[in-house]
C-alpha cells in the first residue's frame, strides 16, 4: 500500500497488507502494523494526541524508547493540527538517538471528504521528518477505527516522499534519492515496526484510565 491508495482504509474490512515493512524499486517503503485497543475508543485516542505534552507524559507511551517531548505551534484546548511534536527517541532500547518533527495535518486534507466523514474512527496524520535537518522523509497515518470490543488502530508510514520542511522549495531527485537510501535502512525501518507495536500496546494499556480520570468522561 502507497500513499497514494490511503483511501482503501475507509473501505470495511481489511486490507492484505495490515502488518510488515514493504519495499519498492524507487526506493520507498510502507510500515505497517495492527493494534487492537479493547475498551479504547477513537475519541480516546484523539485526546491523547491533544493532551499528551513533556518528557514525563512521553514516556508513559514507551518508558524505555521515549527520551524527549516538546511542542511547536500548538494551539490551546487540545488541538494539535498543524502543531509539530519534537520528540528523540531510539527504537528497541539501544542503538542511535532520532531526533524527530513530526509535523500534524487535519486528516481532511488527507483522505476523501465524504469517505472519511462517513468512517466511525479518526485519523491522526503527519508528515514525519528530522529535527536536524529541514527534511520530511514522507507521510503518516495511525487509522483509529471504533469495533464492539473498542477500537483498533492501523498505523502506515509510507516513507519515500522526500520532502523540504520549508514551504516552496523543492529538493533536486538526486538528493531525495540520497536520503531515501540513508534513512530508510533495514535497522531503521525493523526499529520503526517493532517500536511502532509495542508503543501503541503500552497506549492501549494506559488509555482508558487515564481518559476517563483526566476527562471525567466514562462513556463508551
């Protein structure tokens, strides 16, 4: 699944690519992975993007991975569109420290109108990229669907689209090639799936209690 077929995740059902690291010949990669969330919900989720803020509210998502937490350009009230989310973190525990912006988008901006309105679930989207340097290395989604059960979350990095961080400039072929091949690794992209299941496990975990005594919102 690329980036441009983002809109399958509307559709019921599942899709054939739900968990994994997929590669292309252009030298893009989609990460993928499926977490189910009981007695979470979609708008639980969505809170937590809007609340969750510093280092110590960080590491509760992953205690070990989880090193640093700031913001740029978010607004009061809880909304996080069009914020940035500076964050270091490893992935697995060990090896190098990524220092991260990931850059939120309204979902509206994302998928199609219609078929995402007509979704029971939201979709929290951003265009990740480096702290270090003024690159986006592409685009993400965790999808939050609701279900009997709760909700589940099915999270795509489509990594590839390199990008410039800086409205209207535009980055040569070359050196997005360059960066492709650089970031996009074997370590990292293992990292990212391994790291990507166990921190929405601990958010599955920890989500609906916390919501419910931060919010005073005991419905399901």
């Amino acid at each position: 699944m690329r980036y441009e077929d983002r809109n399958d995740l509307l559709k019921p059902g599942y899709l054939d690519f739900e968990s994994g690291i997929k590669r292309y010949d252009d030298g893009s990669v989609t990460i993928a992975a499926l977490t189910r969330m009981p007695r979470c919900r979609a708008k639980m989720v969505h809170w937590w993007f809007g609340w969750v803020g510093g280092t110590d509210q960080y590491k509760l998502w992953h205690p070990v991975d989880h090193l640093f937490s700031d913001w740029a350009d978010r607004g009061n009230g809880g909304n996080y569109y069009g914020a940035k989310h500076l964050v270091h973190e490893t992935l697995g525990g060990s090896g190098p420290v990524h220092k991260l912006r990931i850059h939120f988008r309204d979902p509206l901006e994302v998928f199609d109108v219609a078929g995402y309105r007509a979704v029971d679930g939201i979709g929290v989207c951003a265009r990740p990229g480096s702290l270090e340097r003024p690159v986006n290395l592409g685009h993400m989604c965790h999808f939050v669907r609701n279900t009997d059960y709760g909700c589940e979350m099915r999270s795509r990095f489509w990594f590839g689209d390199v990008h410039s961080q800086n409205d209207g400039e535009t980055l040569p072929e070359p050196m997005r090639a360059a960066i492709r091949e650089e970031a996009l690794n074997d370590e990292f992209c293992r990292g990212l799936h391994k790291h990507n299941i166990e921190e929405m496990g601990y958010l599955a975990d920890l989500l609906p209690v916390l919501y419910r005594q931060v919010t005073g919102d005991a419905t399901f």
